[in-house]
C-alpha cells in the first residue's frame, strides 16, 4: 500500500491523505481542514473503492459558487496516482 498526500486548491480543506492499495483501491482518506462530518463521509464511502471510479464520480462536483470542492479536489489528487 502506498501512502499520498495532497494539498488542494481552492477549497477549505488544506491536506488530502490517501492510501493505494495493490489493486488500485482506495483506503484510509481524510482531510484536513472543510466540513468535517462530510468530508468523514466521503472518505467512508469511497473506502475500498477502485481509484477511477472515485474520480470518475466526484471530478467536476462544485461547491457553491467555487469551480471545485473537495470531492473535485479528491478527484484530481487521484488523477495523478495513476
């Protein structure tokens, strides 16, 4: 398993930490910094999930009046694993 961290930009969140695993699943996500009970949510449902789906489904979702969010931030923290 490898271990990544991200810092993203344009959200409230500060720090995207991340695990790989072998097969291209995702692990242990958290975020430092935003909403914290949804960013806790989103890193419960995506625990296990193959990396491309994850950025597959949140690439492009927006918060608020912003052009990203930390799904969309996620999404491209992802993009550069692989």
């Amino acid at each position: 398993m490898k271990h990544y961290t991200y810092h993203p930009q344009g959200t409230c969140s500060v720090q995207i930490d991340f695990d790989v695993d072998d097969q291209g699943r995702l692990h242990n996500v958290g975020f430092l910094g935003g909403c914290d009970g949804n960013l806790q949510g989103i890193g419960l449902l995506v625990e296990g999930m193959a990396v491309d789906e994850v950025r597959r489904k949140l690439a492009g979702v927006r918060c608020g009046y912003k052009s990203t969010s930390c799904p969309d931030q996620l999404a491209t923290a992802l993009a550069q694993v692989r």
